[in-house]
C-alpha cells in the first residue's frame, strides 16, 4: 500500500493511544527526575527509534538516575558499565573462559547483553574498548570468539560525557560517534527544580516506580512509527538541512564555510527522517511537519559536525552553527 492509499485519518485514533503511552512513561519519569524532561523524552525517543543517546553534562545533573529511572517505569533490564583506562573490551562484551572439567571452552557474556546499556564517562576508557560498543550499537550483536551472539530488543547504549574535566580521557572515535542518534546537552535547571531536588534529598525517600510499560508496548510502538506519514517535501527539507552542513555556500551561508571542517553524514539525513516520526508519533499525530524537524535538529546534528580552528577560536559552538543553518534554509 503506497502513501497515498493509506487513510491517515484513521490512524490518528491508533497514534493517539500510543502517544498516550508515550506520556505515560514519561509521567513515570517525572517521580525520580526533577525538571531534565528534555534527557527524558530523548531518552524514550531514541528507544522507539532504536537509537543510542550521547549525553554530555557536568556531574550531579541526573545522568545516570534517568537512565536507570527508564529501566524502573518499563520491564528493561539495565546494566552499568563504568569505563576507566584499564577497562578491558571483555569487561563490556563478555570472553571465553576455559572449563577444565569439560577441557572446553564456555562464554561469560559481559554487561552489554541487557535492554539499557549505561556506558558511565564512555571517553575514559581507550579507543581500543569504545570500539567494542561498534558491533553492538549498529549490528545489534556481539561476537565473542567464533560465536555470534544477538542482542534482545529493544536494545539502547546511553553514554555519558563529562565536558569540563578531560584529564585522562581518549576522544570518542568519529565512527562511534556517528553511531548515536541523539547528542543531547544537559544543563542545570530553574532554581524552583534545584529546591525540589533539596526538599527531596532532605525526605531521604526515593519515589516508588510502577512498571507502566511492557518489552511489548515498546515494540507496537516502534511499529506505529514506521506507519506515521512523511512527505516528499518535508524530505527534502532534510536533505537541504544535511548538505547545508557540507556546501554551506550553497544556501547562502558563506561565513559557515570557514566554520565547518566536515558536515554530516547520510546517516544523519535517515536519522532525522526517523527522529521527526517519532516526535510526531509522540504528539499523537499521523503526519510530520516541519516543526517536528526543527525540534529533533540540533541534537541529531550536534555531533556530526566537525568545526574547523578558526570557529573555536572564534568561540562559535556547534550549536550556533546549526542554529544558522535551520534561519537560513527555506522551511516547505
């Protein structure tokens, strides 16, 4: 069935259920997050899409608590990885341990071979153990020996950065990087937030979770994303938006062309044709528009582009790149 033989009013009842869904958890999320709604919904956007989420943030702002919160409000197992430099790509994807008694050899699998994966300050481990995360972010599967090895669904890798201390850090690899589909900034939040989070440390009670959703609700929910319709203009939009980072003169950004080392790749262009179905799934609605594009941009984007010295030295961020680029071309 094409898209134009689909009746897309009819979905809309569907959709709206499995945004409700969508809501429901991330309600849940509220009880043990106070304010980071943004690293909530980022986080349940990138499961859906079946995604990995990058997040970059100083210490203390609920990294890691949203991430396990996810695991207590859905029935996902989750593992925690703490990446040091003596980290060793075994203690992620597992090894072959030698049984004396059988004289044969038996696999131990590591902490990857769960739902939610927390790879904790992902950049102090060496290039060496961020790559064994290749196999399992994009192939969905480890191999260990001779034996191949594949990952239960739904399957997500949040890594955490930390931006200010870089002391004993290795720079994520592009390939790896390339990898997330979100890049997410956490920042602090409102003074009301911080005081919620005193009066709530000071009780000593941490919120009891419900398990309000299923390994099957993430799936039908994965499945009705596919059904969410995009149009032919709206394509194009995101093409523009991608080679806008690669020949900024083109779309009359000339002073980005000095800026720019390297633009984003095609898998940013699919990633943001995906990321808009799902924020519009997400808001209960059966069609993207222009705006879901807009809201899912700069974190698909922020990490895929490579900003040349005279923009750091410049001080211009990424972020104001990208903030150009979407002022600049022309919205369908």
């Amino acid at each position: 069935m094409t898209p134009a033989e689909i009746d897309y009013t009819a979905l809309e009842p569907h959709l709206q259920l499995q945004a409700q869904k969508a809501q429901t958890i991330l309600r849940e999320l509220e009880k043990r997050i106070v304010g980071q709604t943004h690293v909530g919904r980022r986080l349940l956007a990138a499961m859906i899409a079946q995604g990995h989420v990058l997040l970059e943030g100083v210490p203390g702002l609920a990294k890691t608590t949203a991430i396990k919160a996810l695991s207590d409000a859905t029935s996902l197992s989750f593992k925690r990885v703490q990446f040091t430099p003596d980290l060793l790509p075994a203690d992620v994807i597992g090894t072959q341990i030698y049984d004396p008694r059988t004289s044969e050899f038996r696999v131990k699998k590591g902490p990857i071979f769960a739902n939610l994966v927390l790879a904790d300050e992902i950049n102090r481990a060496p290039a060496k153990v961020q790559s064994a995360l290749l196999e399992a972010m994009q192939e969905r599967q480890v191999t260990i020996g001779d034996q191949t090895w594949p990952l239960e669904e739904p399957f997500l890798v949040m890594a955490t950065q930390n931006p200010i201390d870089q002391e004993g850090t290795y720079a994520l690899p592009e390939a790896q990087v390339d990898r997330f589909l979100f890049k997410v900034l956490v920042t602090y939040g409102t003074k009301e937030e911080e005081r919620e989070i005193i009066v709530r440390s000071a009780m000593a009670l941490e919120p009891v979770m419900e398990k309000v959703a299923t390994k099957q609700d993430i799936r039908e929910l994965r499945q009705w994303v596919d059904r969410v319709y995009i149009a032919d203009k709206i394509r194009t939009y995101i093409v523009d938006l991608v080679f806008a980072t690669r020949f900024p003169a083109q779309y009359g950004l000339t002073e980005l062309a000095t800026w720019i080392e390297s633009g984003a790749s095609p898998r940013a262009s699919i990633n943001l044709d995906r990321g808009a179905r799902v924020n519009a799934l997400m808001e209960g609605r059966a069609y993207v528009t222009p705006q879901d594009v807009k809201d899912i941009g700069a974190d698909i984007l922020r990490h895929r582009i490579r900003r040349t010295y005279e923009a750091e030295a410049a001080g211009i961020t990424v972020d104001e790149i990208i903030r150009r680029i979407f002022d600049r071309v022309a919205v369908p």
